[in-house]
C-alpha cells in the first residue's frame, strides 16, 4: 500500500494533460505553417532530417519526468499489506510545536560579518536552522519565509527530511515583494500552529532586525499574550555593510545612485524578543543554536501520537534514480531522425 506525506501536491499531475495540449497546439500550429510553403508531403523531402515521431517522443519522456518528480515531492511510502507494523507504526512521544519565520529580504545577502567577502546572513541563518533541526527528535516544525510579505512554506511537521529539504530551496527571489515585514510572519505564525491548546508553542525569528514594515513589538507582544514564545536569532554586526547582487556589484538607491549599506538593529531584535518572553542571541556567536535549544527545552512537552515509517519504507530515492536516468535519456534525445535508425527497414513493399 502507497500513502504520501503531502499528498496535495498531487494536484500537481494536472500540468501534464495541461503540458500535452500545449504540445498539440504548437504541433498543429508547425503544420498550418508549413502548408503555407506547399504540399506538406513535398515539402517533407526538402526536409530530411525532421522526424515525425521523435517530437512525439521526447515530449512523452518530458511528462514522465514531470510526473515522477511530482510524486516524488508528494514523497511516497509503501508500507505491505502483510507485516504492516514492520514498515509503519503509531508511536507516543512528547514534544512541542516550534514555527521558524526566516527572512528572506535582500539585506539577508549582505555579510554575516564585518568583512563584505564573508559568508552571507541567509547562508550562516540556513546552517544555524540546519544544527538547530538536527537537536530535535520529537518536536514539530513549521517553515515561513517573509520580506515585505510573508509566506508559508512548510506547514508544521515532525518530518525533519522535508524541513530539511525545504531549508535548501530557500532563496531571497522566493518573496517578490521586498521589505521586512516581521510582524505579518509573527501573525502567520500564531495561525499556523495546530489548534491544539495543550502544545506548548514558539516561534523563532531569523533576521537582520531592519523591520520596515509594521509594529513587530506588538505582534510579539500579541503572541505572548496568546502562550507562544517568540525568540530572535540576529543576523549580521552592528557594523554596516554593502548588500551583493552578483558579478562583483551591490546594490544601490535609484533614487540617488548611492550604495545600500544594511546592519544589524540588534535594539529591535532585543525589542522583540523582550516582549515576546523570548531571548535574543546573535547569530554570529559559536552558541547562538545551543542557547536557542536551552530556551526551548525550558517549555513542557506534550504527548501525542505520530506514524513513524522505518528508512526502507521510503519510496524517494528509487523515483529519484529513475528520473535521473530518464533525464539523461531526455537530455541526449535529439528531434531530428536518428542516423544509425535511417539503416533498419521496419516495415518493407511487397
């Protein structure tokens, strides 16, 4: 039996027939043009490395790739119709609810550091996440990303595979609207969590403290009022910094052609963390995860049940083979007639 851990992104599958018909409309389209010059069966000598068929065929390649790529991010297990409990099971733990609002807002390119050449805030915030993950075992997790909007990415969950993998994807062109809007995060944080009111609940903000947006104090403040803990992980120094845009440029003000220097407001960051009876700690300290880990152990832990499905169960990396090789086929599938094909005769005049 095939169960999957996010099973809505099935709906995906419905680019496909969506896929073909674009595919037959560019092909009757090819056709109407190529009447315009002649008879088509002419005008197929005058072309004699087109084929009618390999079109056909790289583009049923195409929508297999899609297809398995799809259930692959649906991520599918198999448990057997015999010996079920080998392959899952229904555990009881304890644990408590933990939403990450990350910032993704360009100031998140600058350095982490006083130096520009160092590692960036969005790459030393991706590694911070990445430990502060690993430190957990029985706890769920939720993902948002916000810059002048916020968004949610990862509904909360006790599959650490698919934070992680989700934690990798996260770029700074996943928020079109820019700014730094930590209040609307805190909010979509608070409706995130499971309505249940026996879990202990925090949030934890990753950011450079640059809020530009709304009044994150009180959205803290808010969640505090509401029993969810907010802690602050500060990107960057106090020093400002020029923010990167590729090719050895930075960024800069249209308005008056100037650099864009971006810092730190650790005040703000403290700020909020303060009202939201959290800590702050700055990302640049070597136990920064650590003490983030210590103030969340510091909440009680709920019991409840989850399905534990054992590594041999998951159907990921076998569908993650297959579309690898079928890539490499698609990717070596040329369009026009095979040369070594031209010398079989599959069907002959009697």
């Amino acid at each position: 039996m095939i169960s999957f851990a996010y099973p809505h992104l099935l709906y995906l599958l419905l680019l496909i027939p969506v896929m073909a018909g674009l595919f037959v409309l560019a092909r009757m389209a090819r056709r109407k043009r190529l009447k315009r010059f002649g008879d088509p069966a002419t005008l197929r000598h005058l072309m004699p490395e087109a084929s009618l068929y390999m079109p056909w065929v790289k583009m049923v390649l195409a929508m297999v790739i899609l297809a398995l790529m799809v259930v692959m991010l649906a991520r599918p297990r198999a448990a057997s119709t015999i010996g079920d409990d080998a392959e899952t099971e229904t555990v009881t733990t304890r644990g408590i609810e933990v939403m990450v609002c990350l910032d993704v807002s360009n100031s998140m390119l600058a350095s982490a550091t006083d130096k520009e050449e160092g590692i960036s805030r969005l790459q030393r915030a991706k590694q911070i996440l990445e430990k502060l993950i690993g430190k957990m075992s029985d706890d769920k997790v939720g993902l948002i990303v916000f810059a002048g909007e916020a968004y949610s990415q990862l509904p909360i969950t006790s599959d650490y595979i698919s934070a992680r993998m989700f934690l990798n994807s996260i770029s700074t062109d996943m928020v079109p609207t820019q700014g730094t809007a930590i209040g609307a995060a805190i909010d979509m944080a608070m409706n995130s969590f499971t309505p249940d009111d026996k879990f202990q609940k925090a949030i934890i903000i990753i950011t450079d403290g640059e809020n530009f947006e709304d009044d994150a104090v009180k959205a803290a403040k808010r969640a505090a009022d509401s029993g969810i803990q907010v802690d602050v992980v500060g990107m960057g120094t106090g020093k400002k910094v020029r923010i990167p845009v590729g090719g050895g440029n930075f960024m800069v003000n249209p308005a008056t052609g100037e650099s864009v220097f971006t810092g730190l407001d650790e005040a703000t960051a403290q700020e909020i963390a303060h009202a939201g009876d959290g800590i702050f700690v700055n990302g640049a300290s070597s136990s920064a995860v650590n003490d983030i880990d210590s103030k969340l152990n510091e909440l009680s832990k709920t019991e409840y049940e989850r399905k534990s499905f054992s590594a041999q169960s998951e159907q990921f990396p076998v569908l993650a083979w297959i579309t690898l090789l079928l890539m490499l086929v698609y990717l070596t599938t040329v369009t026009r007639k095979i040369s070594w094909l031209k010398q079989i005769t599959f069907f002959s005049k009697k």
